[in-house]
C-alpha cells in the first residue's frame, strides 16, 4: 500500500468507529484523541480493527505511535505495504 492508501485505510476504519467523527478536517500532526473526542475504548476498537483487517499486531506500549494521523501512517506504512 501506498502512503495515501494507508491513509484512506486508517480514515476508513476511524470513521466506521466514529460514524460522527469527520477525518477530512483533522490536522495530521494533531492528536486525534483530542481532535476526535477518543475515548480508550474508541482508541482501542480502532487499533483493534486494524488487526482484524490488515492482520498487523501492535503492541500495547507502541500505541502512543498511533497518536496523530501521520504517526499511524508512519507506523503502519512499512507493515501494509506488502497489502
């Protein structure tokens, strides 16, 4: 996957989540917990999903890697590309 599909992927999954949640105005350095009003249990059904789609395990302690919308793209990148 390219770096603009693993964008479109991860917005996907945020909005199937969050249906209220409106990726296109978020700022991709922005924490999206603050900027998408994320609970922990919100947080964690995105990572979650990202497991049951792309099969891509992420580590507990390597969450606050998936703070910010680049920082996903960052973090998953390398792992979807093969996708």
């Amino acid at each position: 996957m390219t770096r603009d599909e693993v964008n479109h992927a991860i917005t996907e999954i945020i909005n199937s989540i969050l249906p209220e949640g409106d990726c296109s105005e978020i700022d991709p350095d922005g924490k999206l917990r603050d900027q998408l009003e994320l609970d922990s249990m919100d947080f964690l059904d995105i990572v979650m999903e990202i497991r049951k789609q792309y099969k891509i395990q992420i580590p507990e302690d390597e969450y606050p890697k998936l703070a910010t919308l680049n920082g996903c793209i960052d973090y998953l990148e390398p792992k979807m590309k093969n996708l």
